[in-house]
C-alpha cells in the first residue's frame, strides 16, 4: 500500500512538472517582424528579436513550407540572425 502511495505521488510530481516546463507556442510568422531589419538590411538582431527567434523555432519548418515566406526564412541573412541570437534553424 505505501508503496503505491508512493509511485501515484512521483506520477503526479512527473505529470505536473512536465506541465510547467512544456509550454505551447502559437505559431505567427508576425512574432518575427522585430527581425525583418535585421534580416532584410543585414544590421545586428535586437535583443527583441532573439527573443522572438528563440520562442519561433520550432515553427520555422512550418515557415520555411510557406511560398510566401520561404524567401526570407531561407536567407542566408536569416540564417545569419539565427545564428548570431544563439538560435540555429532546425533540420527540416
């Protein structure tokens, strides 16, 4: 008995820290536009969008199969940004 007292307390504490560590992210190609100077005029990403870029990442794939945002996600002035705010672009 105290035994799966204890195995249903460290299930929860697992199911419960998974919930605070996982956070969903809504994919909107908008988040980026603190990027478009940087990526269109090749000056410095803002701290902005780093941030942006790092919260994004896991949507650029779903950007990159975009026609009408493919030209400037394949950059390599995007990929220069990404790289230079410590985020690299996924293999896709």
């Amino acid at each position: 008995m105290k035994m799966s007292y204890i195995a249903v307390c460290f299930a929860l504490l697992l199911l419960f820290g998974e919930a605070q560590v996982s956070t969903a992210v809504t994919c909107s190609p908008m988040e980026l536009s603190t990027c478009a100077s940087a990526i269109i005029s090749s000056s410095p990403p803002t701290a902005t969008c780093c941030s942006k870029l790092k919260e994004q990442r896991s949507c650029l794939c779903q950007y990159v199969k975009n026609p009408n945002l493919q030209k400037f996600i394949n950059s390599p002035n995007a990929r220069k940004v990404a790289s230079t705010c410590g985020s690299p672009f996924p293999n896709c």
